[in-house]
C-alpha cells in the first residue's frame, strides 16, 4: 500500500483569524486555483533548487478566516487575490465550507482533517458575531491564552498541532514568536492520508539514480509498476523535441482524489517547463489525460516546508492585514489589530506501504527492452499537484527537485 501523509499546519500568528467547518453540500468548483499557481510561482522564484510543498485550499481557508474579521480595503485585498471579487459579497465563506465538506465526506479510503482554532488573548474582547460565523464557516476552536506567557502558549499551540498532525509537524512555534501585544494567533492543520488506487509492491523498488536539474546524480528508492492510470503528452508550444512533457494522474483509492505529475523530457529542466504552468493549463491537463495502460517508475520521496505567508502574501497584492492600517474592526472594536506573523508548514510523504522490509526478488521490469506502454520514468524533478478531482481543489502543490536519497550502504535492495 502506497501511503501519503500530508499535512500542513498553517498559522497566521499575531492577530487573527480562525478556522474552518462544513457539513452538506452540493459539488462547489474551486475558484481560487489562479491564486495557487501564483503561490507557486512566488515559491519557486524564491526557492532555487528546493523542494517545494505548500497547501493553497489551506491558505485560502486561512485567508478566509481573515476577510470574517475584516473590512473595507483590507477584506477587498484578499477578495480579490483569492480569486472571489467575482462572487457577491459573503459567498465565498459558504464556497470555502462546501469545499472543505467535499473533501470530508464520508469517504472511508482516505483521511483528511482540517483542524481549525483559534487562540485569544484573554481580556480583549472578541465581537459575538464574528466568533459565531467563524464556529459556522470554519468549526474553529476559540480557546483563551495568555499571550504573555509566551512559552507556556507555545507549548500549547504546538501540542495542538502536533495532535492534529500526528506528530508530524512538532515546534512549530517558539516563545518569540508570542509578546504581550499578541491578541489572536489563528493555527489551521490539515492532515491527508491516502492510499493509492493501484498500489506500488514493495518488492519491485531498486535503487535508482535521480538527475539533479544542477546535473549531479543521487540514490534514490525507485518504485514501480505497470497499471491503469491517466495519461497524457502535451507541448509547451515550442516546436522543438523538448517541448513535450508527460502528465500522469494517479488517483488514491475512492477516486475522488489523485496526484498529478508533470514531467518534462530528461535532458530538459523543470525550471524551463515551470513557466507555463497557468491555472487554466492545470485544468487542460486533467480534462485531457486519457485513461490507460502506464509503466511508472516514481521515487520514493518526502518534502517539507515551512513557508512565511506574510512576504508571500505581500508580493500577491494582500498587504493591509499586515500593517498598521489593518482593518479587522469585525474582529474587534478596537482598532488596534493587524496580522504580525503567517506561517504555513507543510509535510507530504510518499511511499510504498512495507518498502522497508521489501527485498528485491528480481520480478521487475527494469531490464525489459520492449516498452509496451507508455513509459513515466521520473528520475529527474517534477512538478505536482495532489487534487480533489470533483471539485479542482488543490489540497497540494509541489515540485520534487531532490527525492529521498539513500547512501549506497544504507539500503536492502539490490543495486541495478
Ligand atoms: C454550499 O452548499 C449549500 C448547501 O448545499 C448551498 O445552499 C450553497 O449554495 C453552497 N454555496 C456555494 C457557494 O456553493
Ligand atoms: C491531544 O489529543 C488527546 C487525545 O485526543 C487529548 O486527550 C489531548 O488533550 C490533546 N492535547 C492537546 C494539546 O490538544
């Protein structure tokens, strides 16, 4: 069994905002994927040659949580860099609680949790209407702290995402990020696991060699299989030979969601094929994937972020929350309060269930010559995204520029 832990506690500290929640609903579209891949592009401008993960339906919950509070220019920033200005005014809480509640649904093969609270300061005083609407859009938690005491409310905040992480996601917070001026610190975990539909047998994984876009070569834990997945070659518009890339959606058990990578041709590097990548392009990718017979090879591979939303967000167009022109006056009377610290961190783990007791029994495919079926061969950086394939949200953003290395020693596999 293939097994996917993902989790991203996102925290807006300082000031701010709270959590999410749903029940029911009709099938919502995602309206916010523009703004995704705008993240992405700001991450990967800033990332050199780094891995990347990050969830957008996170940050855009949390965003929500935040435009509850806020009025005039300070909510029409993020209506706008979301991607609702198109809907009417308020909209947007009730089509972030359908989103959310169609990835909760009774679904038995996977997990997802969002978890939602919100800290206080104990003292001030919260307006009664925003505290219901948050407990209604996002089943936030509201608990009181003494923000004083700053590493007493660390510790706490940090055992409560450790809780809802399963133990993934440890010290995220530090008794400097807390002060006496500390009102509201919104903390917003998500937590996926999933099982791949066509899982990978552990007895077919070899060590491989990944190639890194900077040209060395790393060990990696290779799996493979050959089965029934989405498929599809696009261009990128060029005419030349490397302008064609691969997208493999491969879907976790139940259906409703999947992962899609995107490859570009071995001696081309993502960088150059990153450009691209609009959210109308997202779309073509799933609408004309084709369903049929691939030969996968995928490393095994773990990635982790922790990323400042408060630099990222800015450089999207939403900078009034952070100064101190803030105006959260829903939040509160007093005119006091803007976001002092944003903090998304995001884990995702992808491998197969056992590989660490497989041992290579030499049933694979890799020596074949013949290749039947389309080959997705990802031993160089790819693209990713881990998608609600109803609704288009994207739970999960990512590239993988280095997969899990191995020390040649370090493994029981048979080297090819
Ligand atoms: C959310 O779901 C409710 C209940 O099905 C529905 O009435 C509402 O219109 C939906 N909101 C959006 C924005 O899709
Ligand atoms: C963590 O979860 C356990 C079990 O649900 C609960 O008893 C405990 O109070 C939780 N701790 C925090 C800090 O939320």
């Amino acid at each position: 069994m293939l097994i996917l832990d993902v989790l991203s506690p996102l925290l807006l500290l300082s000031i701010l905002l709270p959590g999410y929640g749903c029940r029911a609903a009709d099938i919502p579209e995602d309206t916010t994927s523009e703004f995704s891949v705008r993240l992405y592009h700001r991450l990967q401008a800033a990332g050199g040659q780094d891995n990347i993960i990050f969830s957008p339906l996170s940050v855009a919950v949390a965003l929500g949580m935040v435009e509850l509070g806020a009025r005039g220019a300070s909510l029409e920033e993020i209506r706008q860099a979301v991607g609702f200005s198109h809907l009417l005014p308020g909209v947007e809480f009730s089509l972030l609680q359908n989103l959310t509640t169609a990835l909760t649904d009774d679904d038995t093969h996977y997990v997802i949790r969002f978890a939602n609270s919100l800290f206080l300061q104990e003292g001030v005083t919260f307006n009664p209407e925003f505290l219901h609407l948050m407990k209604k859009y996002f089943r936030a938690d509201v608990e009181t702290v003494d923000f004083s005491e700053s590493s007493a409310v660390a510790d706490q905040i940090n055992n409560w995402v450790e809780n809802h992480t399963e133990s993934k996601i440890r010290a995220l917070l530090s008794a400097e990020d807390f002060s006496s001026v500390t009102r509201l610190t919104l903390v917003n975990a998500v937590y996926f696991r999933g099982s791949w539909k066509n899982q990978f047998r552990p007895e077919n994984t070899r060590t491989f060699s990944f190639s890194k876009d900077d040209g060395s070569e790393v060990q990696t834990l290779m799996m493979y299989q050959q089965g029934d997945f989405y498929y599809g070659e696009f261009s990128d518009g060029s005419q030349e030979a490397g302008g064609v890339y691969q997208v493999l959606e491969m879907p976790y058990e139940g259906e409703d969601m999947s992962m899609m990578i995107v490859l570009p041709r071995q001696e081309v590097p993502l960088a150059s094929l990153e450009p691209i990548i609009k959210a109308p392009l997202l779309e073509e990718w799933a609408n004309n994937v084709k369903r049929q017979k691939v030969e996968v090879y995928l490393p095994r591979f773990k990635v982790e972020q922790k990323i400042d939303l408060r630099n990222t967000l800015q450089d999207l167009g939403i900078k009034n929350i952070f100064t101190n022109d803030a105006d959260l006056s829903a939040m509160t009377d007093g005119k006091d309060l803007y976001i002092g610290k944003a903090v998304q961190k995001a884990y995702l783990e992808v491998t197969e269930e056992g590989a660490e007791g497989a041992v290579g029994s030499g049933m694979i495919a890799l020596t074949r010559t013949l290749v039947l079926y389309p080959q997705v061969m990802a031993d160089h950086p790819f693209f990713f995204v881990i998608r609600n394939r109803r609704t288009g949200s994207i739970l999960f953003m990512g590239r993988v520029m280095t997969p899990e290395v191995i020390e040649p020693s370090d493994h029981d596999f048979d080297s090819m």
